[in-house]
C-alpha cells in the first residue's frame, strides 16, 4: 500500500494517499496517476496496486495531464508551479513558476502546449517547452471573477481548446454579483489566438474521433434562464462554427455523452433513465433503451465494439459500479468498494478509470464476476483526527461513513467501527470507550461497541448565527461542549440532553476549547481574543486566563494532571497554572514554526508539549515540535507534512506519535529517540 515509502526523517508510517487533488488515465490505459496534497502515485490498473511516489519534496499537487503520445506527465501544484515530467525516468524536463492552474490543466496532442484553468477563471495557454503564454481566453467582463471551469479539454488532434464554465450570479453583503450572467456556457477556442469559434449554452461535451465535430448537452432554446434544463443534445461542426444537429428527446438532464468509434453515431445517457443513439448523417434517433430501476450511466465502446454502459449504486455503505451490455442489458461486471474508500475517490474523480480496471480485469469465459478493490479508507475534509485505542491501534476520523482502526505494526487498517454512521467527532475515554457524533441540528451520540442505539440524543442551535462547532467530548463520557460564531459555549448532559448548559462571556467566535481531564472544568478561546476557564456543573466562569497583548487562543489543551493550561497562539505557546490561573511560562514561535492552531497536546507523562503549525507561503514541510513543559526548551523538530497539521496524539506508552494533516495523510512518529522512554 505504499505507506512506508518516501516517509520523512524520524517517521515510521503514513496512512492514506493524501488529499486527492486530481486523477489521470494514462493514454494507453495501464496506469495511472493521482496527484495529491503528499505527490503523484502512480498506479497499475488492473492491479489497483500503487507502484511508485514521486514529487514528495512539496507534494500538494492540484492537477494532472499526461501527453498525447504517454511520454510526458504535466503537473499543477499549489504552489502555482507546473513541471513537465518524463514519465521513464522522471526528470524535469520544464518547469513554470507562477502559473496558476488551480481548476485544472490540460495537454495539447501535438506536443506544442499546456491549457490552465486559472483560480479567477481565466483559461491560458502556455508553451509546453518555455512556459511563455501563448494566448488568454476572454470570456468576456465579470463583475465578481471566481473559478468555475467544469471541463477543459484540447480537441484530438490539437488544433482548438474547449471549456464549460460556469458566471454564477451569487450574493454578497445583500449585493447580487454578476447579474446579467449566461449561466453555464460551453465555449471553443482558437488556442493560438484566444479566438472563441463556437460558444453554447451547455456543457458535458465531447469531441469527435476526427475532432470536426463537438457534441454537448444543451439547453432547450424555449426555456428561461430561470428554469434551464439542459436535457437535449447539440452537435456543432467546429470548422464552420455552425450547429448541424439538435436532438430534444431527453426529457431530463443529460449527464454523458460519447462518439462511436466511426464518428457516426452519438450515444447520450440522461437523468430519465433513457439511454439514447443517434445517426447523425439523417439527424434522428437510432436506438432508444430505457431504464426504470436506475440512470444508465457512463456509455462506452468496447474495443470489439460493443456498446457497454458503466452504472454507479451508491448504497448506505459501498459503492458499486456496473459494466452492462446495453442491448441485451446483461450484466457483465461488477467492482464494489466501501464508501470513504481512495479507490471510490479515484473512480469518481475518473470514471474512465473504472471502465479501463473493468476491461483490464475482463474474463474471457463470459460469466459473470464480481471483483473489491483496494480498501484503503480517505480522510474526511479538512483533515484526519487522530487518537489511541492502545499502543498497537490508532484511531482516525474516515470519509463517510465511520470511525477506523489502524493495526500500526501491521500498517494497515484493520476495522472500521459505526459503519452506518458519518462521524466527524469522536473521543476515546480512558476507559477504552469510543464515542462519535456529527454535529448538526437533531444529533445523536453513538457508542461504537454498540451502536443499536444511541447514547444520547439532543437539538443544536437551528439559527444560522449559532453554528457550532470546536466540539470535544469531556474525558467521562457524559457531555459534549462546543462553540459558536456569537460566543456562546453549549454543554450538553447525556443525562439531560435537551437542556444545554450556556457559558457565556465571549462576545466572538469559538475557536478552541478542551476539557480538564476530571471533566469538571472547561477552557475556551475566542476571536474576542480572551480564553477562559468555566466550571461546568454551575455554567459560572472562573476566571479568564492572562495575556501580555489581547490575542486569540487557537488551540488549547490540559496536561494529564491538569494542573497546566497550554495554548497556541499566532506566535507564541503560552502555559497557565489552570489553579492559580497565572502565567507559567511564554514559548516564543519562530517564523516557520508560527500559528499552532490546533494542533497542540501533552504526553501522557506530561513532561513534554507537542505542537504542530500552520503553512505559510515559502515553507515545504511544516514543523512539529516538541517541548520540554519544565524549561520550555525544543527538544526536537519533526518535519514532514506539506501542509497544516492540524492533530496530534500520544500512544498511551508515549513512545509513538500520530499527526494529522490537511494534506490527507497521518504520519506515525517514533519519539523514542528524544524522551527516554
């Protein structure tokens, strides 16, 4: 699974592929590639096994291209630099600073050029060789300029570039921005000259195998822009400029569309759950095959020429993705895969790949199969929390739905718990108890050794000006506490779940809170830049913790004993005296170790203060320090993360240390070596 390699100094694991930024077929359809927030994986199709990493010094790749003839990989990272890389030996052939391709890029068949979706929506074209800007697409003035370009595509055989984008009108301080938009438009450009050749109402297009024609769902010209469904097929013959064909059988979105192999043909499948061929010499409908159980899917062709159809179930828990013969509806294939997994991330970010695994995966004896694929679960967005079961298991926070356990001398997952649950907060008692919840307006408390039925019940703060959030569990499993924008910190008693205990002082926005490990007090930092400490049986506030300069505490924890307060701040860590409520000691923040939000904690003998911090343009891997509570003093410095760590947990025996990040991964950290356990 790949989760030793390319690991950082002093790391012993990494769990999970990191933040899924972008996935690429390779041209001949044997592997491919996934750019995410730790590098680029590479991966065998019909294996689904992971057989190389690269890019591992940033990482935080956002998009991916592969050159016409498979040679070549271009990639877009964060950081507004592209590299052309050469896919054999994986030396940097070119490289771009500055350029933007944050909604994606794209390769140009003749190996002249590479499209970029800019973060303002803007399309560029640059030179493939010398990164020189070749022409900008204007699509015209905008009062607000966000990015919204849904596809970005070179035609076949090079010569034009098309996009569907998006001009929403959206809302701002009452103010409706972009008023006369068109609201979402296909367009064809020149990519030499910017020049727009064809521009449609539509999207979901395609080129043709000779790249003369384009097809693309549209809307019906006697609709509004109010009620727009774009439920019929135009067909446009891009030397002209002119539209040749429109066919309006669909009576609902048109979601896929696809050329048979001759170029004759159009195939279109829509939300009707009709799947539908046209002869686009004699401008009619061929073929119409319905469905009353589910939408038909991706419409393929076969390389004998079969017409397949790949249809996604999403059930409660997996994913299943159908390979079906069209005209005897035969179903051939079948690849399940739990929900939260990277593969179902992958396919749905690539359904092409899902027919290439399928076709590589093919029998030749006609039955029937059903094949899993890798399981690997996918972090939740933003980022993976993590805690300890015991001193062989971590816990983790998985994409919907669950709670999972990790076998960390295996290095692999090993259970996941609340199956039927999306779980966004969890805590793990001393005790061994594992509670989860996702707070929302009618929530529940699960227990995840028995999860028939919950262990409370209660209603969240409906008002939009009371969202919550920063909730923790208190360390004896009977309440939740969280915060909200307006200040108000609410304490929910599982034993009285409907009548919430409200702290309220802070006249701001909750950005942290933690509760002493007796569970009878409770810290809390805000955006009116105080922190306080709150007895929670009465809901009276003990006091207010020091401060040299108002400042916002942004991560806060109790040590073991909890006789000490740490909290992050922008550029410093303070500790408290959580009984005198007194300064005990200020640990001054580097440049590149500043902003500890978060992720901030003690270890289970409460000698030493873990912190982790925030990226901050100019940095390549974040720090994670650890302090000596006593002097204060940096012990050591753990760097591997290409972004924010925002988590951070002991092993019970202290000897091992699980970091979360938003780059999508957990790294696991042998601190051994500096703590003299």
């Amino acid at each position: 699974m790949g989760t030793t390699w390319a690991l950082p100094e002093g790391a012993i694991a990494r769990f999970g592929k990191g933040d899924v930024g972008d996935v690429k077929l390779s041209p001949d359809g044997t592997y491919f590639t996934v750019g995410t927030g730790v590098g680029l994986w590479w991966y065998d199709v019909s294996s689904m096994s992971p057989i190389s990493l690269w890019e591992t010094e940033r990482g935080l790749i956002s998009s991916v291209d592969f050159s016409h003839d498979g040679k070549w990989i271009v990639i877009g990272s964060w950081d507004q630099v592209i590299k052309v890389l050469d896919v054999q030996t994986g030396e940097c052939v070119t490289q771009m600073e500055g350029q933007d391709a944050f909604g994606g890029l794209a390769c140009s068949s003749n190996g002249r050029w590479i499209a970029i979706a800019v973060m303002n929506g803007v399309v560029k074209v640059l030179d493939i060789h010398t990164g020189e800007c070749v022409a900008q697409m204007d699509r015209g003035a905008r009062e607000f300029e966000s990015n919204d370009i849904h596809q970005l595509e070179f035609s076949p055989d090079g010569k034009l570039l098309a996009a569907t984008v998006d001009n929403p009108q959206l809302s701002r301080d009452g103010q409706v921005l972009n008023p006369d938009t068109e609201g979402t438009q296909t367009y064809v450009w020149h990519p030499e000259t910017g020049e727009a050749i064809v521009k449609f109402a539509g999207g979901n297009f395609v080129f043709s195998p000779d790249s003369r024609l384009l097809a693309g769902a549209a809307a019906d010209e006697t609709s509004g822009a109010a009620d727009r469904v774009d439920c019929c097929v135009s067909v446009w013959d891009v030397t002209t400029g002119e539209r040749i064909s429109h066919f309006s059988a669909h009576t609902d979105w048109v979601e896929n569309i696809t050329f048979s192999p001759c170029g004759k043909f159009i195939v279109s499948s829509s939300r009707d759950k009709s799947l539908r061929v046209w002869d686009l010499a004699a401008g009619i409908e061929n073929k119409v095959y319905t469905n009353s159980e589910t939408d038909w899917g991706l419409p393929f062709y076969s390389p004998e020429g079969q017409l397949l159809t790949a249809i996604f179930r999403y059930e409660k828990t997996t994913v299943a993705i159908d390979i079906c013969c069209v005209e005897s509806g035969e179903k051939l294939q079948t690849i399940e895969l739990l929900r939260g997994s990277v593969g179902a991330m992958w396919f749905f970010r690539c359904p092409q790949l899902a027919v290439a695994y399928a076709l590589s995966n093919k029998r030749t004896d006609g039955k029937t199969q059903t094949f899993p694929t890798l399981r690997e679960p996918h972090f939740p967005w933003p980022y993976p929390k993590v805690a300890w079961l015991d001193d062989q298991t971590l816990v983790s926070t998985r994409d919907y739905p669950g709670i999972e356990l990790w076998d960390v001398a295996q290095k692999c997952p090993r259970e996941t718990l609340l199956k039927d649950e999306n779980i966004y907060t969890y805590t793990v008692l001393p005790c061994g108890r594992i509670l989860g919840t996702r707070l929302h307006n009618e929530t529940k408390v699960w227990d995840a050794s028995n999860s028939d039925e919950p262990v409370a019940e209660f209603t969240a703060p409906k008002e939009p000006s009371e969202w919550v959030r920063h909730e923790v569990f208190a360390p004896t499993g009977d309440r939740i506490a969280a915060g909200s924008r307006e200040g108000t910190v609410y304490v929910w008693n599982f034993q009285n779940p409907e009548e919430p205990t409200l702290l309220t002082g802070h006249t701001d926005y909750v950005t942290s809170l933690a509760f002493s490990p007796d569970g009878k007090r409770l810290a809390s930092g805000a955006s009116d830049d105080t922190t306080r400490l709150w007895d929670v049986e009465s809901g009276e506030q003990i006091g207010t913790l020091p401060l040299d300069e108002p400042r916002c505490t942004e991560g806060i924890a109790f040590s073991p004993c909890g006789k000490i307060i740490a909290g992050g701040m922008d550029n410093e860590i303070r500790l408290w005296c959580a009984e005198q409520l007194t300064t005990l000691r200020t640990i001054p923040q580097t440049e590149n170790s500043r902003r500890t939000y978060d992720a901030l904690t003690f270890s289970p003998c409460g000698k030493y203060l873990i912190s982790g911090t925030w990226w901050q343009r100019g940095m390549e891997k974040m720090a994670i320090r650890l302090w000596e509570v006593a002097t204060g003093e940096n012990i050591h410095t753990f760097w591997g993360h290409t972004t924010d760590v925002q988590s951070l947990a002991f092993s019970p025996n202290g000897t091992l240390l699980a970091s979360g990040s938003f780059d999508g991964t957990i790294l696991l950290w042998d601190v051994k070596p500096f703590i003299g356990s």
